[in-house]
C-alpha cells in the first residue's frame, strides 16, 4: 500500500513556482516502464508535465495509492509497525519513508530578527515576480533555486541582490552534450555510497547551479552578474536590524571553480579512454567567476531597499510522525543505503542513499530494487 497525504504527486502540483522545470532532461526523466517519447528529447518537463508523468506511472503500476491520507505516527508494534493516519490505523510489517528530503525549508533561526517590514518567503511560498511587493529582493542562498529565481526577478525588472554561499558551478552543455549527459555516461552518477570517503559531506551537498531552459542557458554567477545581479557573501547574521555578510568570496569562487574544472577533467578522462571524442566536440574550459570590484559586508533592511527576502537556503525531511528511535542528533534518518537502524523500516528518495544519482527521478530505479532486495530477504528470514 501506497500511502499519500494529498493526491497523487502532490508535492508536484502544490510545492513548485510557476515556472519551474526539472534539471534533468526529458530522456533522462524516466520511470521503470515508462520512457520519454515525447518531441523534445533534450528539453526540461515543467511541473505540470513530471505531475502527469508520476500519474502515468502509478497507473501504469497498478500501485495501490491511497491518496487524501495524512501519516500521523508510526511506531514499532511487536515485530512490525502500527501506522496511525487520519482515516485509521494500520498494521505491517515492513515499512519504507518515501517522503523525499525537501518537506520543510531549512531558514535561520536569525530570520526572526528580519524587520517586520521585510517580507520573507520560502520556495514553497514563492509563485512569480508580480506577487511580491515592489522593490529590491534579497535571494539567500545560490544553488539551482536560488540562481533561478535570482535571474527570474532580476529579468522581472527589480533590484536583486544575492547572498552566495557554498555552491556547485556547473555549465548546462558541455562538449555539444546536456552536463547530465556525462554524468550518466561516464559513471560519475552511479558511485556507491559506500565507495565515497566523506559521506555525510556528500549527502549535504547544495544541488548544482542549472536551470532547464529551451535554451539550454548555463545559468552561473557570471550570467547573473552580467544580467546586473549584486553578489555579496553568505549571510551570517542580523544586527540592528542590518543583515551581515561574509566575506572570503574570492576563496569561494575560486573552489567552486576548481571543483567544476575536476569534473570536466574526469568527463575528458572518459571520452579519451572509451573512444567517444569524436562523437563529441572539443574540450572546453570556462572564466573564473568574476569576484565583485567591493562586495557589501552589510546592508540596512530598514532602509527600504530591500522589501523581500526569499530563503533558498536548502530543505530538510520531516520526521515528527516517526516514532521510531532512528533519528540522530540533528534529525535526520540514519540508515545504510536505505537500511534504517530498526528492522524491517527502510528508506528511498534521500540524497546519495546509495549512488549519486539517488533523488533524481530515474535515480530511483536501482535504489529501490536494492533496498527492496533486502526487504524480501527481511521477511523471507521470519519464515
């Protein structure tokens, strides 16, 4: 049984800005069964097509969905579980947390010190640019949301400024080809948790800077500098009512950039060593990010240049249902590739659950027959 709190892909259709798309392209977008075979190969699902995509599959499947139906607690009942929603309780013995990693925006708690006049929003909460108060915007946080936004209201005609903390550079083509294509091509995608030296690291990762446009645009720091975006440092606090910022931007810069530059090493590694340089173009190599001539170390958010704040600071799982001692100290699921730390309970949808590829959609596929390998071994043992 399938249990879901609203209807099917509900996160889809309830949780998403009005333009959104998904990162990967449409070829990749698959589900077990059920491939792209649509007119745009290469071109990005907008939320309304990933939510008919989702609703194909689970028509496709078969999967016994109850939709309309709120988990309130799970806990441990005798050598099963005892689920307890909102049209009753149900007994099993086995259960799988497929409720994803991105339930509730991750905002500081420094957020409270925000002047009432300041409108702060999360990506759950944001639509469009028109239904914002007029006036500049602070976007914090610049990984794939907050670039996208970041450009979205700047092309809307407002002031934006960006608070760039830890992020990934990524160009969105690289070589002729989608970046994802040479992820999936050459491997990098299918790395093992257990193979990576700092997992926890690589699990708290920010998601890459991309957007998924009919253009294919690469959507970095400098397009958006160019576009007349103000960059300053990630935001480390408030006080008298002035938002604080780091400073270090050259460092950050300069890994991001070094980090992208080993990657596209590794992909030309590949297609040397397998043959496929000819199928692609020449290998290409990028600007630096172009560090501001004086980024602010501070700004007045009384002084009424800033009327919005949009928190992309990132998402965390929500737990408070789970009553089931396998949380650690920062609330978050501990398990081995899915394998919680109580028997019969396992996990999907997580970041690196058990390759890099994990909380994408065709991502899933391998995870899930893994874990699900384990779960027939569980309750095959109990015979």
């Amino acid at each position: 049984m399938v249990i879901e709190r609203g209807e099917v892909a509900n996160s889809w259709r309830r949780e998403r800005w009005d333009s959104f798309r998904l990162l990967t392209p449409n070829w990749q977008s698959r589900l077990p069964g059920l491939a792209y075979e649509g007119p745009d190969p290469d071109g990005y699902m907008t939320t309304k097509e990933v939510t008919q995509l989702i609703e194909r599959f689970a028509a496709l499947s078969g999967s016994p969905v109850r939709t309309g139906t709120a988990v309130t607690s799970v806990r441990r009942d005798g050598d099963g579980y005892l689920v307890t929603t909102g049209d009753g309780e149900i007994a099993c013995r086995t259960v799988v947390v497929a409720s994803g990693a991105c339930n509730v925006p991750s905002v500081p708690a420094f957020s409270e010190a925000v002047p009432p006049s300041v409108r702060q929003l999360t990506p759950f909460d944001y639509r469009e640019p028109g239904r914002l108060p007029e006036g500049g915007v602070l976007v914090v946080g610049a990984s794939a949301t907050g670039v996208q936004l970041a450009a979205e209201l700047r092309a809307s005609g407002r002031p934006v400024t960006l608070s760039v903390g830890e992020h990934v550079r990524m160009p969105r083509t690289y070589r002729g080809r989608d970046v994802l294509w040479w992820m999936d091509a050459s491997g990098v995608w299918d790395q093992r948790h257990d193979e990576i030296e700092d997992l926890e690291r690589a699990r708290r990762l920010p998601s890459p800077q991309l957007v998924g446009t009919p253009g294919r645009t690469t959507l970095d720091l400098n397009a958006l500098t160019a576009m007349g975006v103000e960059l300053v440092g990630r935001w480390a606090g408030v006080r008298d009512g002035r938002a604080l910022f780091s400073g270090g931007l050259r460092n950050v810069f300069s890994l991001a950039d070094l980090k992208m530059e080993r990657l596209l090493d590794t992909f030309d590694v590949w297609a040397r060593e397998h043959g496929r340089d000819g199928e692609v173009g020449p290998p290409e190599r990028f600007a630096p990010t172009r560090v501001p001539d004086s980024a602010r170390w501070q700004l007045d958010l009384g002084s009424g240049e800033i009327r919005t704040i949009v928190w992309a600071t990132g998402f965390r799982p929500d737990y408070h249902w789970l009553d089931v001692p396998v949380l650690d100290g920062k609330g978050r699921l501990r398990h081995d590739g899915g394998v919680a730390d109580s028997p019969g309970l396992y996990a999907l949808g997580l970041p690196m659950l058990r390759r890099r590829r994990s909380t994408f959609i065709n991502g899933i596929e391998d995870d899930a027959r893994e874990v699900i390998d384990h779960l027939a071994r569980y309750l095959g043992a109990r015979h």
